[in-house]
C-alpha cells in the first residue's frame, strides 16, 4: 500500500508545526489518513481530556500500532479511530469537526484521483468555521518523500480547495527544508 507508515512527522519542524496549528485544547480534530498515528498521538494530548481526536486511514495495521500506542500513553479514550476509505463516506457526523489535519496525504488522494470526494466530505463533516491544516512536501525533488512529479505546489493545493468553498488564511509556514503547512476555512455564507 502506497505511503503506509511513512510518517512526514519526524521530517517537520515540529515547533513550527504546533505553533502554526494554534491551541487546540477541547477541540474536536480529525486526523485524516493518520497512519500509525504519529501525528494523532501527540494531538490528543494538545487536546487534552475535553478534546478528542478522530483517525482514520485504511491501513489496519497502522490503526492497531496507534490504538496500542494510545494505550500505553493512556490518552485511548481521546481517541477514535476508523479503518476506512477516506474517499467514502466518512464516519463522522456533519458539522462535528473543528479542525481537520491533512498531512501529506492530499498529493497521493490527487494521484488516486480521489482528492474531490476526500475533500467533499472534509467540508461535509468540519463545522461551520471549521479548518483544513494541510501539510505537504515543497514541490521539489527528494528523497525524502515522494517524486516530485506527485508533490503538489501550494498553488495547487489552493485552487484545489477552493473549488469546495475553502479559502487560505493565516501565513503559510515552512516547516524545514521539505514541507510548508497551510490552513483553508470556508467562505463565508457557505454551507459546504
Ligand atoms: C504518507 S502517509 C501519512 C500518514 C500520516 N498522515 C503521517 O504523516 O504520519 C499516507 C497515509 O495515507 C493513507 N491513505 C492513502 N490513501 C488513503 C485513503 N484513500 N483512505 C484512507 N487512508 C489512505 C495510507 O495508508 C498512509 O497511512
């Protein structure tokens, strides 16, 4: 399975990530193609017991390392994981999400050519000033990551959001030498 268990967590600066993602505390975040979770566990500590996390990837065996990681670290209860298609119905209630993490998980929906139905259920499920944090890889040539041809500029990503009424705010931040993180709310007046 493409991408399964390549994390893009130890190869951000981790500061800047959390410092571009703001307070999260209570909140309901959804982690969207988590992984084995290694953006999903420190989350659910930033969120703490008010909060609550919600992962979701179609790889099982990264859902039961995150569940045993989660146990261990004792945030389980905070966390609410799917194995699932994340370009079906998500199992998720709409307008229920406050923010929803997209680490680097667009450019392979785009190169599955699912990235339309992923995100129309993204803004289905996300609350009225819900937000979109999308990470991905700067569109040049790794190692790490993958080939440039995939990478998506921020460019890209924007017009790709924007279609679903998802507009750009805030600074895009460069997380280190291969990745940027940006964040899209909708447009004002729009219901999805
Ligand atoms: C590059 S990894 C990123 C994982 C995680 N976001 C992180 O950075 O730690 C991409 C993940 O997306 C998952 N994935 C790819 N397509 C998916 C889909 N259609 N539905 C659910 N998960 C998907 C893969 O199983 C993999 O775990």
């Amino acid at each position: 399975m493409r991408g399964a268990g390549k994390s893009s967590y130890d190869l951000i600066d981790s500061d800047r990530f959390w410092k571009a993602l703001g307070p999260v505390t209570g909140l309901t975040v959804m982690d969207l193609a988590c992984g084995a979770g290694r953006y999903t566990l420190p989350l659910a500590d930033a969120v703490g017991a008010a909060g609550r996390v919600i992962a979701v990837d179609l790889w099982d065996d990264g859902i039961a390392q995150l569940r045993a990681a989660a146990r261990e670290a004792g945030t389980e209860r905070v966390i609410e994981t799917h194995v699932t298609n994340v370009a079906e119905t998500l199992p998720v209630v709409s307008g229920s999400v406050d923010l929803c993490l997209m680490a680097t998980i667009l450019h392979d929906l785009v190169a599955d050519g699912v990235d339309k139905p992923a995100l129309f259920e993204v803004t289905r499920i996300l609350k009225p000033a819900g937000i979109v944090t999308i990470v991905e890889f700067n569109k040049q040539d790794g190692p790490p990551g993958p080939p440039k041809a995939v990478r998506l500029s921020l460019e890209d990503v924007t017009r790709r959001l924007m279609v679903l009424g998802l507009i750009r705010f805030g600074a895009v931040v460069e997380l280190g030498p291969h990745a940027y993180l940006a964040q899209f709310r909708r447009l004002p007046g729009r219901k999805t």
